[in-house]
C-alpha cells in the first residue's frame, strides 16, 4: 500500500484476455512482479509478506492469473475421466490454454506498467510460469524467487500425495459447491498443506474464505488451470537459460509437490541458492517467512 494505505488496480489486456493486478506501490520502490499458484487470487498472497516487502523499499505486484479472480474467464468445461485416464496412462493433454501463455500475461502487464526490468517472486503454478518469464525475457527479469514449486511436468510418479490429490480434483469436478461446502473443503486442504499442527477452522478463515469466494464469484477456472499444467511439457532445459540470481525455497515436507523437486532445479539453475525449511509445507506462514527473510533480502539487494 502507499503511504496513505491505498494501492493502485486495474486491468492490462493480453490478445483479449484481461488480467486484473494490484499495485501496492510505493511508485518508487524496487517493482517485484508476485505470480500466485494454481486457483489463486491475488487476494491470496499473505499481508505479511506484502508488508515485509514493502517495509523494505519493495513494490509488490500482485495480479489474478487468468481464470481466477477478476480476470479474464474461458468457456470449456474439461472432461474429467478422459483427463484423468490420460493422465495415468501419461498421454497427451489438450488444455485451452498453455502456461507459456499464462507467462505471456505476466510480460504484458509489466508493458502496462512501464515496468522495463523487475524481480519475480512465485509460488506453485505461478514458479512454472516464472520459470518461462526468467527463461524466455532474460533482460526483463532482475532477480528470481522460485517458492514451492517444479521444472517437471506433474505425473503418476510425481504427484501431489493422495489426499491434496483428491480434493484437487474434487474441487474441479465441482467448482460450484455451496458455500458450506466450499469451506469445508478450503479447511481440509490449508489443514494439508499449511503447517502441521496449524488451527485452519477458525472465524477468521471461515470470513476470508467467504469473502475471496464472492470476489471470484466463480471458481471454474481451477479446473482449466490445472489442465494448462498437465499439458505442459516439463521445463528442464528451459531453466538451464536462467541468468538471473535465482533462489529456491521449498518445504521439507512439501504434501503437494515433493522435495526432490526442488534439488532438480538447483543442480540445473545456474548459479541458484536453495534453501529447505523443515516445518514448510507448501504455504508462506509467518513463521516460515521468518526463516528465510535474510536470505531473501540478500538475494533481492544484489541486484539493483
């Protein structure tokens, strides 16, 4: 936020497609360009990390990924069982869009911006898509934060554990769950993911959750989300073009995607830091932000 606790909306438009961001300013700050995982709203990048960064002369960039949020919806509705047997089976998936085109948003909106060279903090989906943005606009990209995330093409034998694979796909066989039900599921899986021994079921969540819900207002983007990764090809040689100081955080006990993962990419990331935290899942949760703040900043002020 400025200093007067406002911040800057809008929308930048890609072939069409209409991308919703939020600038948190201030204009003068170092622009760090924020790329949110699978579903997820800009609304969902924790305040704490927002007001770290901030607090140390940082403008966060937060935008809805197409899809979700306030952006841009597409009209197909995938066909779960075919996918699904694909899937397994490891063949081909069709998506109606790719995560080249999800990173192709991302460029576009640092064109709106005017933003000529920025830092990339993800997450999750939004480290593959930042993946191809450090890899394909090299000179567009300051630095590199890659949370949680993977270079592989997710598959039977690298997958989410069971239990976040099934409410995956719970919530994209059924987007349009009630608002009890939605919740519900919401509390099972940050159970999942976030920390082990975390309190989810809390007034709090049950308000927050509700009121991304009715921002949304439609959640059938998950779904198409999720497919845009299965069809994508893994992104093994592409990291290899990384130029920019490229940190790597991942959770020593990551339920969505493993560890392994994150050791793959720092031997094939030139030049990358890695840094395991062993109470991280797969959420940034002020106590893990505590762990790994210094370094962060290390990271971010070497470059300038």
């Amino acid at each position: 936020m400025n200093k007067d606790g406002h911040y800057n909306e809008g929308f930048s438009e890609n072939s069409g497609v209409k991308i919703f961001y939020r600038d948190y300013g201030p204009k003068d700050g170092d622009p760090i360009l924020m790329v949110h995982g699978l579903g997820a709203q800009l609304v969902h990048w924790p305040i704490h990390l927002i007001n770290f960064l901030q607090a140390n002369n940082f403008r966060p960039i937060t935008y809805d990924n197409r899809d979700v949020g306030l952006s841009s919806r597409f009209l197909n509705t995938p066909s779960f069982v075919i996918d699904y047997v694909k899937y397994f089976l490891r063949l081909p998936i069709k998506s109606e869009y790719t995560i080249d085109d999800m990173a192709s948003d991302g460029i576009n909106l640092l064109d709106t911006l005017n933003i000529k060279k920025t830092h990339i903090f993800s997450t999750s989906m939004g480290g593959m898509i930042a993946q191809i943005i450090s890899a394909q606009y090299p000179e567009r990209v300051k630095s590199f934060t890659l949370i949680a995330s993977t270079a592989s093409t997710p598959s039977p034998i690298n997958a989410p554990k069971k239990a976040v694979r099934d409410i995956m796909m719970e919530r994209s066989k059924n987007p349009n769950a009630s608002h009890e039900e939605i919740l519900e599921r919401e509390i099972r899986m940050v159970s999942l993911i976030g920390m082990d021994g975390r309190i989810v079921d809390t007034p709090e969540f049950r308000e927050e959750t509700i009121r991304n819900l009715d921002r949304a207002q439609d959640g059938s983007g998950y779904a198409r989300q999720l497919l845009s990764i299965l069809a994508s090809k893994d992104r093994l040689k592409k990291i290899q073009k990384i130029k920019a100081p490229t940190l790597i955080i991942h959770g020593k006990n990551d339920p969505m995607i493993h560890v392994k993962n994150a050791y793959k990419m720092h031997k094939l990331i030139p030049h990358s830091k890695l840094k395991i935290i062993e109470n991280m899942r797969h959420l940034i949760e002020p106590e893990v932000l505590n762990q790994f703040e210094g370094m962060l900043l290390e990271h971010l002020n070497q470059v300038t």
